[in-house]
C-alpha cells in the first residue's frame, strides 16, 4: 500500500505537536529508513546502477523541515535527496523506479538517485554543492514578485557554505528579504573530509550570522526539535520575516557513497559512529512515543511491517517496469 | 554613448530571407516598406521594452541594469517604463543570479539577467552548464527553465585579456542551451524577442563593438528564429561563414571582392546553437569553398565545429580545405599595436579567398577609412 503523505499544521501557535501529527512525523521517518534500509539490501543485486548517498541517521531534518511545509512550497535538495523526496512526498514507486533507471522513474531514468524531482511535490534536487541554493532563492524571489505566500527550503550540507554561492545566495535573500529557508544539514563530514579540516572550530550557524539573518542550530536527531523551528521560521518567512539559517546537527551513518558502512576505513572511528547510532533520530522519537503513549509497541511493528511490504512492492514494481525506450535519448533536450 | 571604429556598409540587408512565427500574429509583421533606422543598442532596447509590455512575466536584473549608463542605454527605457519592480540592479554574484534566474523561470518567470561583459559568466558556468542546459532534460520535459542571458563582448581601447572574449563555444558545447550571436539590429531585436518565447535558457552574445551600428528595423515587435542561418551577401566563387562583428568584416571583403570580380556569399548563422547546417552546406555545394570567420579562436572553437561539421557532410563538394580565420591563439593584449594585430579583420579575409582562389594577392593597403572616435574607458 502506497499511503499520501499528509500534511498536519501544528495545533497552535506555541507549536506544540498533536498525536497526530507526532504518528505521522513518526511514520514519514520510518517510510524513509525502510526505503534506504530496501536499498542497501539489494544494491548488490547490480539493479540500482547510480551511486546513491543514503540519509539514514538524518532523517528527522527532512521529516521535520517537510512536514512543517504547505505542499506548494518548494525544496530543493542536494545529492543527499532521498529523505527531502520522500519527506516532501516524492512518489515512493518512482523513486524506486528511478534508482533502477526505468521509464516509471522520477525523472524517467534519467538521473538516477542524486537528482530526484517530483514536480507534483515540488521537490527538487542536483548534486553539485551549493548548486541548488541560488535556485531555492530564485523561487523564492519570483513567490515576492507574485505576491504568493510561499516558502522556498534550500537543504545543503556543511561543507557547501564552503562554496562561494552559498554567500551569494545568502546575501541576495537577505538583501531581497525573501522567503526562502537554509537549512544546513551538518553531518560533519564532506565525502570523508572532516569538517574540523575544513572550517574554523567556532559553531557553523554562528559564522553565518548577520545582524539581518535569524540563525540558530538545534539537535538534528530530534524530530519534533526540528519541526517547531521549522513551523516557527517558516511562519516569519510567510510575513515577510525571511531568510533565516538553521543549522540541524547530524550524522550519516553509512559511507558517503554506496550502501556500507564505513569505520573500517580510517577517516572517522567506530566509536564516533556508534555514539550517533545511539542518537539515531527514529529509534529516540519511537521509545518517546511509547513513553508517551502516543503509539504502542505492537503498533510500531505493524506499521514497520506494512511499510516494510510497500518497499518491496515498490522494487518489485520497479524491476517489472519497462526501460526508456532508446528512441527517446534525446527528447527534451531544448 | 561612445563611438567605435565601425564603419557599417550595406545596411539593411538580408531581410528578405526572414521566416516570421505564423502562430502568432502579434509577432508577424510585413518588412516591406521597412526604412526606419535605429542602431543596435536601440533595438536591444526596444525589444526588451515590447517584451516586457507583451509578458509581464519578464523582468531584467544584473550589475547596474538601472544605473545611469543602464548598460550602453540598452536597459534605459525599460526601467524608465517599468520601475524597480522589473528593472533592478543586484549583488555582483554572477554564478547566484544564474541559479537565480532559474528558480524563477521554473516559477513561470522569464528572467533577463544581464552581464556587461561576457567574460563575467565564467563564474556562472556551474549554473549555466550543470543546472539551466540539463534542466528539461533531467525532468523528461515536466519543468523547464527558460530564461535569457544578455552578454556583451568587448573589443578595442585596451579591453584586455578579460573583457574581450568571446565564450560562444564554452555555451554552446554543452547540449540544452540556445546560443545567439546577432549581428546587425534587426537581428539582435528579433531574436531578443524570440529568445524570451522560447522554452530553452538562451544566451545571446552582443558584440559591444555593433552597439552603435545602424539597420533598419521595423518599429512593431517581432521575431527572428533560433537555427535559420542569412544569406547576407550571395555569391557563388566562395563561402565566408561569418559570426557576429566577422560579418561587418566579411562584408568589406565582399565589397572589394566584388570590385575585382570575385561573388563571395556571407552566410550569418544568427544562432550557433541550434545550427543551421543546411544553409551552410548548400552555400558550400554552391561555392565550392569555405572559410569560417568567428570572433573565438580556433581550436576547439565553433570555427573548428563548423570545419568538421562541412567535413563530414559535404566532402565532396569542397574545392579545397575549409579555412578558418580567429584571433591568433593568445590573449588579447592591451597595447594598441599588440591589439591590432591581435584582432582580424577583413584583410585576413581577403588574403585567404585570394589564396584559395589562386588569384594574385593585391595591395593589402587599408581601403576603409576607419575612424577610431571611441574615447574609452567601457
């Protein structure tokens, strides 16, 4: 069963979460970790031939950013896409569809895992870095020209406020006063390059700050965290409050690229990666539910197996679908 | 507005070979009775003005597009008409705009970003090449992000290395972008207007050294197409394939080759991307003969893509090897001696067709008065 995604607003201007929508932040991170956890159990089965750099250990950022959106606005995402995809509600047959390069796909087999746009969701994604960010300002500025009250997020990691485009878009928006929505994915590592190599030691969002931006960081790994700064930022960027930076702390747990995992290799030790597996944003948000008694053991499992069914008739849909036809190489290339 | 050394010949030409969009009326016009004459600064301007009246979609941004110069006056009377709203100046982040504009444009925007020198988009490639060309085709055509880049290229007064290139090549290498180079006022008008109808990102490369040449030029709005190369001048002893300010000097050549008996054809591609490859190649099954005259040098350039292309097609109809005449292989230095000989002219031109016509080579005494007024700095 392929469920819509809902969109839940929060209950009242404090942002507190409802039971409703706690279930639902709850399940939109599960659907993303069962899809991953799908394709790192077959991508040796050689179906999946696009690199793919998985977000399982962030997908509270996604989830909470999202879920916090309208459907007409806009994400656009980097090559770390699959949560804000999935999260912003990205169709789930064609994502696995994608990844195996058919003609059902996303992008009709085009470009694979890095690049997944779904225009009914209005996600967005290319995997230079920083590439995306001027894009996410540009929609923004045309939503100021036309009046709307839409919201653009640009999701980037750390190492793209590395790249010079990432302070020229900051500085359009912020010049424009534009309703657009940085959040900075900081999983500390760019590919396998440290980020204390990279960037001074003082905290990220505080090297970003201005007197005219709003920027804060918060914990990453806690959902409902993430969702009341979203609905809080997003909220100022509709009345004219925007931009505003958050930085979300995180981690991916397996190797930049590819469905392994990686302290074997040298760059960041077990431990280090143990430590995040225990901050592991679904396994924290499921014993709080059960605390709180939102949602029962018994339940998880269930909704876990049904999910678990959606993925594998997701890839099985996926293999039975037909390829591009070769005829259509060069459509729409102008 | 300064005066360059320009002496435009044979104004008006080549009008007659237009094809205008039948499907939209508003764009059709009749050139007949064509007289009035504004230069191309002028018509970058009107078309710009009738753009933004017939779509309200478009707006122009860039590096001073409202300022008191309002690039070369070309942006003048569009931010005089349509405010700040529509007209605006922006941060000096090339590569930003471009993503900009793309955002935009997918959210049904028709963006005109503007860059005073095309040398500037080097910091925009990222954006022009990994983004705005892939866009349609990475989305199988659901979205797409038509926009227009307005890029002038410099030359003479000691421009120099950086601000008188000319990157036609680097754009039009990469598959997904239109790519124009106009080279008179009813051309740069006409595909202006197109460009901002088209469904594909297109740049179009203004040679800053036309901005004061005049043509006729109807006053409605119109259309010129992407891929339908002019006849400018027929001939049939020779084909000169001439890009942008090469046409101007082909044009001279032609002049005097006429004087001598000799019928050059210019062909003027008006866009290199799309390419209009049948024009070319049956001015060449005509002629026999073939140099390519671009304003980019020559290895790796759209005169070595033009070379190949006639190569491949149309062997059998060559007398002898394609030439190619470009800027020799260095940058363009600033020293008025230096940038002299830098730059081609139609005397380059003329020594070649004397060449492979096997005629013997005439006094290469300049035969145009050339008066040099521009007073500089831009």
């Amino acid at each position: 069963m392929n469920r819509k995604p809902k969109y839940i607003p929060a209950m009242n201007h404090k942002y507190n979460l409802n039971k409703i929508l706690k279930r639902q932040l709850f399940e939109t991170m599960l659907k993303i970790r069962l899809a991953e956890e799908k394709i790192v159990a077959v991508y040796h089965e050689q179906h999946m031939r696009t690199p793919t750099h998985l977000s399982i250990g962030q997908e509270a950022v996604a989830v909470g950013i999202c879920s916090a959106l309208k459907k007409d606005d806009q994400v656009f995402s980097p090559h770390r896409c699959h949560a804000h995809y999935l999260a912003k509600g990205g169709n789930l047959n064609a994502f696995f569809a994608e990844l195996c390069g058919r003609e059902t796909g996303s992008n009709r087999g085009r470009v694979g895992s890095a690049h997944l746009t779904d225009e009914k969701a209005h996600v967005y994604a290319s995997p230079i870095l920083g590439a995306m960010i001027p894009v996410a300002v540009g929609a923004a500025l045309a939503f100021k020209m036309d009046r709307l009250k839409k919201v653009a997020v640009a999701f980037l990691g750390d190492a793209a406020i590395e790249e010079g485009i990432f302070t020229e878009s900051l500085n359009f928006a912020i010049v424009k006063k534009l309703p657009v929505l940085f959040v900075c994915e900081n999983n500390l590592y760019s590919t396998n390059s440290p980020l204390r190599v990279r960037q001074p030691p003082s905290p990220l969002y505080k090297r970003v700050s201005l007197p005219e931006l709003s920027t804060q960081q918060i914990d990453g790994n806690d959902v409902e965290k993430v969702y009341q700064a979203a609905s809080k930022a997003i909220q100022q960027c509709r009345r004219g409050k925007g931009p505003i930076f958050i930085e979300c702390l995180t981690y991916r747990i397996h190797e930049h690229v590819g469905p392994l995992m990686d302290y074997d290799k040298g760059y960041r030790s077990k431990k280090e990666v143990e430590s995040w597996i225990k901050k592991c944003p679904i396994k924290r948000f499921k014993s709080k539910l059960i605390k709180g008694r939102i949602m029962n053991s018994k339940e998880i499992d269930a909704l876990t197996a049904e999910l678990k069914k959606d993925m594998n008739e997701a890839y099985v849909k996926a293999l039975q679908s037909p390829w591009p036809d070769t005829k259509t190489l060069l459509d729409h290339v102008y | 507005m300064a005066q360059w050394p320009i002496i435009c010949l044979l104004l008006g030409w080549a009008h007659e070979s237009d094809k205008f969009d039948e499907q939209n009326d508003e764009y059709c016009y009749n050139i007949n009775n064509m007289t009035r004459k504004i230069s191309y600064a002028q018509a970058i301007s009107e078309a710009l003005v009738q753009a933004m009246d017939l779509d309200p979609r478009v707006f122009i941004f860039g590096l001073g597009v409202d300022d008191f110069k309002g690039i070369f006056g070309t942006t003048l009377e569009a931010a005089k008409k349509f405010g700040s709203t529509r007209v605006f100046d922006t941060p000096a982040s090339e590569g930003a705009l471009t993503g900009i504009a793309i955002g935009a444009a997918l959210n049904n925007k028709r963006p005109v970003l503007v860059h005073a020198r095309n040398d500037f988009m080097f910091l925009a490639l990222d954006q022009m090449l990994n983004n705005a060309s892939k866009w349609k085709y990475v989305s199988y055509g659901h979205s797409s992000v038509p926009f227009v880049v307005r890029a002038i290229i410099g030359k003479g007064w000691g421009q120099g290395p950086v601000h008188s290139q000319s990157i036609q090549s680097v754009l039009a290498h990469f598959p997904g972008l239109y790519v124009a180079m106009p080279s008179n006022p009813y051309d740069v008008k006409g595909i202006l207007l197109k460009s901002l109808q088209v469904d594909t990102p297109a740049v179009i490369l203004e040679h800053r050294a036309l901005y004061n040449c005049e043509g006729e030029v109807p006053a409605e709005a119109y259309t010129v197409e992407f891929g339908q190369a002019k006849i400018v001048h027929p001939g049939k002893d020779i084909t000169v394939l001439a890009t942008s300010l090469m046409v101007l000097e082909a044009l001279k050549a032609a002049q005097i080759l006429k004087s001598e008996g000799i019928e050059m054809e210019i062909v003027d591609p008006v866009s290199i991307q799309p390419l209009d490859e049948e024009t070319i190649i049956t001015s060449v099954k005509k002629t026999g003969r073939l140099i390519c005259a671009d304003t980019s040098w020559a290895r790796c350039g759209f005169s070595a893509e033009v070379a190949a292309m006639v190569a491949e097609k149309a062997h059998a109809h060559l007398k002898a090897a394609v030439r190619r005449i470009a800027p020799p292989p260095c940058p363009c230095p600033v020293s008025k001696p230096l940038e002299d000989a830098f730059y081609p002219t139609y005397q380059n031109i003329l020594e070649v067709v004397y060449e492979l016509l096997d005629r013997k080579i005439f006094s290469s005494q300049n035969r145009f008065q050339e008066v040099d007024s521009f007073v500089g700095p831009y």
